[in-house]
C-alpha cells in the first residue's frame, strides 16, 4: 500500500529524470503509477495532487525545488530565482 511519502519520493525521482515536472503530468503520472487516492479535482476541474503528497514533496525538496506558477510546473532552483519557492 503506497503512502504520501512513497508518492512523494517518486515525484523526486520524476523531477531529476526530467528536470522538469508539470502538475497536469505529474498528476495523472500519480494515478497510473498509485491510482486516484493521491489526487482530487479542483474548483477548476483539474487533476490536483493530495496536499499530503505536496507537503511531503515539499519536505524532500527544501529550497532546491521552486515552483512556477505561469508554467504550472516544479523545477531546481536556479542562480536568477526570487526568494521563496513560488516563482512567477
């Protein structure tokens, strides 16, 4: 039985394989790999991750990882980054 850090590790291993982790993929990548508990549809009908998934991500990537809200995707930090995670 896979738990919010199994999932979790595996968007790690997702991101360092891609360099580049969009939300919609990694969402639908979730439910192929661990089926639909560790995700849900937003307002907006999207395929969201569980906020347990996201804070255990958030919890192995530290500020290594920041997230871009324009693209809707996670990336490494880089040299010209803004402080704090969320990017615009």
């Amino acid at each position: 039985m896979a738990t919010p850090s199994n999932v979790a590790q595996w968007l790690v291993d997702q991101l360092r394989e891609e360099q580049t982790l969009y939300q919609e993929t990694a969402a639908f990548g979730i439910v192929e790999e661990f089926g639909d508990e560790f995700v849900y549809y937003n307002a907006a009908g999207n395929t969201a991750i569980s906020k347990d998934v996201l804070k255990e991500f958030n919890r192995l990537t530290g500020d290594s990882v920041v997230w871009v809200r324009s693209e809707r995707c996670w990336r490494f930090r880089e040299d010209h980054d803004e402080v704090g995670r969320s990017q615009p």
